[in-house]
C-alpha cells in the first residue's frame, strides 16, 4: 500500500492553535524532504478531507468524496476512545 497524502487535523481557535498549526508546517517544511507524499495541515476534518479527496481520486481506483470522507472522520471522532484524546 502507498501513501497518497496524509492531512493533519489540529483542531482549536485561537492564538496558540494557530501557532501549532504553523509549528507542524514548519517540521514539514523544514526537513522532511524524503517523504515522498503531501503533507497538509489544517483546523477542521471538512478542510482536511477538501484536500485529501482529489489527491486521493488520482491516484486510487476507489474514488471518494469528500463529504464521505468527513463523515468518516467524524464518526471517529465520536468514539470514546479517540474523544478523550480530542478534548
């Protein structure tokens, strides 16, 4: 399996989430020049999966839309597990 594009969803408002999110960009920018895939980071599942779908459409033989995607990623985010690590 090949990755296509990974988005990176750091949820929050404000001075300090902004920050974060320039912080992660920064790494990706940085650095990592090996990683042979788009890297996008974002506040908001429906931002990420905007991103992700046409990236993701592409390349793979089952096509998503985005939408789809985005309710996907909240219905994870509606179980407990990962909840805890979302507050």
């Amino acid at each position: 399996m090949n990755t296509i594009a990974v988005a990176v969803v750091l949820i929050g408002h404000g001075i300090w989430a902004s920050a974060l999110r320039a912080f992660v960009t920064s790494l990706r920018r940085g650095g990592a020049t090996s990683i042979p895939f788009k890297v996008h980071v974002c506040a908001a599942t429906h931002d990420a999966t905007r991103w992700l779908a046409p990236r993701h459409n592409a390349r793979s033989p089952l096509p998503a839309a985005a939408e789809e995607l985005d309710a996907a990623l909240r219905e994870l985010l509606t179980h407990p597990q990962l909840s805890a690590a979302h507050d």
